[in-house]
C-alpha cells in the first residue's frame, strides 16, 4: 500500500474515531432547555475535572503553539509556558472563586456587576469578540494549514486547506456546544500530548541527544536584549499577560465555568497546571531545536518538517489526525467563545433580550468564520506567527486586565472612567508597540515591558480620572470578599 495511502487511511480512521467518541460521550445529557445559555455555553455546567483539564489544555495547546514555538528554534520559548503555571494558579485561587461568587457566564458579567453598568462589560466583549476573529481564529487556522502542507509535503494551497479546517470547525461549533467541544479535546489532548512526546524522543534520537554545533543563544533559558525573551521581562510584564490570559480571557475560563462547582473546576485547572509544567514546554521547543540542527533556520515549517522526517507513515497518520483536532478544538473553542460574549453581552443587553441561542450562534460563527478565512494571507506575510499573536494583542490585553484588575480591587469606580482607560491603554501601547510612530519602543524597552508600562498606565489614568472628572474616591475592596454584591 503506498505510504500516503497509509497516511489518509490512518488519519480518516482516527478522526472519525474521535467524533464517535465525543458522540458517545455528550448523547443523553441532559438539555436545560430553559436556560439555553448556560447549556450551549456551559455545557450545563456539567463537566467533569478532566474534561476541564483536557479542554483547556488542548484549547491553548495546538498549532499556533507547536508550529509556532518551534518555529523560533530556541530553549527559550520554554518561558511562556512555565510562567503559564503562575497564571493557572492565580485562575484557580484568585478569579475562579469570584466567578463562581457570581455566577458569571462570561467572564465579563463580574464587570457589569462590580462598574453596576452593563455598557462596561458590552465594551470589553468586543474587543475580546474582535482579538477571536481578527487574532486568534485566523492564526490557529493558519498555523494547522500550514503544519498540513508541510508535513505531507503536498502542492494544495494554504486557502484551500484553510477552507476545510473552517468548514468542519463551524459545524462542530455550531451543532456541538460547549459540551462537544470540551470532550472532543480531552480526548484530541490525550492523543496530542501522547503523539507530542513521542516526537521529541525521536528528535533526540535523530541527533543522538548531541546537541553540539547548535549556537548557545538557541539552548539558553536566560535571554538577553535582543533575545525574543529578554530575561527582565519575567519580573514585569510577562506575569501580567499570563495573568490576563488565562484568568480573564473567555475561551480559558469558560472551561473552568463549566464544572459543577468550584472545587471541581479547581482540579481541573490544577491539573491542567501539571501538564503545562511537566509536558508542554519540551514539545514546544525541542524539535525546534533539534530541527535547526537537521535542517537550519527553517522558521514556521520546522515543526512540519521533522514529523514528516521521522514519524514513520502510521505515525504519521496518526499524528496529522491529533493535529487536525487541535486545530478543530482550538478553532470552534474561539467560535463558541466569542458567540458567547457576543450573545450574552451584547445581543441580549442591546437587541433581543430572548433570542434563538442556537440559531444566532450559528449565525455569529459563520461571519466569524469568513472573517478568518479573508485573514488568512495577512498571517502568510509573518516572520513568526507566535511573536506577531503576542505583539498583536498586546493592544488589547493589557488594557483590558486594567479594567478586571480595578474591578477586582475596588469598588466605587464610574464605569466610564474604566473605559477611558481602555481607550488610553490601546493608544499609548500602539505607540510604544509599533514601528511606525515615532514614540516607537521607548528606551529601547521590549514590548513585554512596554505592555507592563500600559497596565500601570491605565490602571493610574481610571483612578484619576474617576476622582477628577467624576468626583468619586475609589474605595479598596476586594470583589472575593464582595457577598452583598453577588446576585443570582
């Protein structure tokens, strides 16, 4: 049988094989038919510790991270991932237990609740609505069309394999519901990470754990200034981004969301916690590395290259499926998490407050799906998707974080001021972040510093604009403690 026979046969088996699974698994749950938004969006709140586990780690894990990460070709990208831990655990400690104070849908809701204003939280939807469908769907689909074509060494071009990614992801999205999405990457992680590992002990074996010729600036963990991880970032900006990522960002914490309780999803993120710590970071960098040394600076396709250049055809097969449903999962995560900010937040306060969740959902999801295919050939143009996601949304994260982060501390804060911030934070990092203005990098500072430089800066800009132009003193109060506040 010939090998890309092998190839298509083993990965159409075990595809098939992960959506049978899911179906078994999410048949004769039972539908909450009254409060379609907590069963489309929170699966009923019914997932299990590992389902929340497998979901959010599959959910940031796929192939913007393993083409991505690997496409640096350096140790050093190991940092994003052990600084992962620190925000895993201040999502389990410090906002999990405010969320579930709350009964938050959206990680939103605890805004309009603690600013009493319902247009903060509309505000801050849209722009984590925008950073899904201009960033992140568009990259991850990208990033698994490209992993596809290199891999299989095939001539179909990028467009055409980023179509059939979005086509399958949009169904997925739209029939599936959370529930579907969270067990379908469970079961994708397991085989991912599994199929991961086994890369990076045959990338090792390939140079036979030798990693002589391979410049020192690639194996070190202590980045200089020019490095893309200065060491100094990890005492400024870098714990905030992990902070803002994985405690306040949607398409994270609305696995969390759906446990049972928060003890549940405590495990959940704790053991999602373990395998960032214990897995993850050798899978994003080692094959990198060790493809630098087969093949050199190969960029974005180093990943591609080294699986097809070890994995024997079965392997292969496998793995490309493992792959597939990364991309799938991560993809229809960011759909239903933006569908869900868009229909809670801003449908239901503004247009209709008892819409058709099902049939807006799917209507949300398919403009957001040609929204990303027209952003596929703007990711083509960059020199390495991982750095361009992280500079990109800068503009928002930070900002953003600003506004939890106040919201979180104290209250008797005007809403508007908050929202000042935002708009403040966006500017003043667009023109400390981008080449184009002429307050470009100030001080030479890295843009990890620069994004800690916007969270102080907004953070200071709400405080003062809420006492001079609103006439209100914010008073320290911290929203864990806040029980008078919390609602039904």
């Amino acid at each position: 049988m010939p090998s890309s026979t092998i190839q298509v046969s083993v990965f159409v088996f075990v595809t098939a094989l992960i959506g049978f699974l899911t179906y078994l698994s999410c048949r004769g749950q039972n539908r909450n038919a009254s409060n379609q938004n907590r069963e489309y969006f929170l699966a009923g709140g019914g997932l299990a510790w590992y389902f929340v586990a497998g979901s959010i780690t599959l959910t940031n894990l796929s192939t913007d991270q393993l083409v991505g990460m690997n496409g640096n070709q350096m140790a050093l990208l190991a940092l994003w991932e052990f600084s992962a831990v620190v925000g895993l655990f201040v999502l389990a400690k410090v906002f999990l237990p405010v969320y579930y104070r709350f009964k938050c849908t959206t990680t939103t809701q605890l805004l309009e609740q603690r600013y009493h204003n319902k247009h903060i939280r509309a505000v801050i939807s849209t722009l984590f609505f925008l950073g899904s469908a201009l960033i992140f769907c568009p990259a991850v689909i990208y990033s698994g069309a490209l992993f596809m074509q290199s891999m299989f060494n095939v001539e179909l071009p990028i467009m055409y394999i980023s179509v059939i990614f979005i086509i399958v992801g949009a169904l997925y999205a739209i029939f599936g519901g959370l529930r579907a999405v969270a067990v379908s990457d469970t079961y994708s992680g397991v085989l991912l990470l599994t199929m991961a590992v086994v890369v990076v002990i045959l990338a090792l074996q390939a140079i036979d754990f030798n990693f002589d010729g391979i410049p020192a600036e690639r194996l070190t963990l202590i980045g200089d200034d020019e490095s893309p991880i200065p060491w100094h970032t990890l005492l400024t900006g870098m714990i905030f981004i992990q902070m803002f990522y994985w405690g306040t960002n949607q398409v994270i914490t609305q696995r969390a969301m759906a446990a049972p309780s928060l003890k549940e999803a405590q495990k959940g993120v704790f053991a999602a916690a373990g395998i960032r710590l214990l897995i993850v970071p050798s899978i994003i960098v080692i094959p990198g590395i060790v493809s630098y040394k087969l093949f050199g600076d190969v960029g974005d396709s180093a990943y591609g290259r080294i699986v097809a250049e070890l994995l024997p055809d079965w392997l292969s097969g496998i793995f490309a499926a493992a792959m597939a449903a990364a991309v799938l999962t991560t993809f229809n995560s960011n759909l239903n998490s933006a569908t869900a900010l868009y229909v809670c937040d801003i449908h239901e306060a503004y247009v209709n407050k008892v819409p058709n969740v099902p049939v807006l959902s799917g209507f949300v999801t398919v403009v957001l799906c040609l929204v990303s295919l027209a952003l596929i050939p703007v990711y083509q143009q960059a020199e390495s998707i991982i750095n361009l996601i992280q500079e990109l949304y800068g503009l928002l994260s930070m900002p953003i974080l600003s506004v939890f982060v106040v919201g979180l501390l104290f209250k008797n804060v005007n809403a508007n001021a908050a929202i000042g911030a935002v708009i403040f934070g966006v500017a003043l990092y667009a023109s400390m972040a981008f080449k184009f203005s002429p307050l470009y990098a100030p001080f030479g500072l890295h843009y990890i510093h620069l994004m800690f430089v916007t969270l102080i800066a907004c953070v200071s800009f709400a405080l003062i604009v809420n006492r001079v132009v609103y006439k209100q003193k914010a008073e320290f109060s911290l929203a864990i403690n806040a029980d008078d506040e919390a609602t039904a």
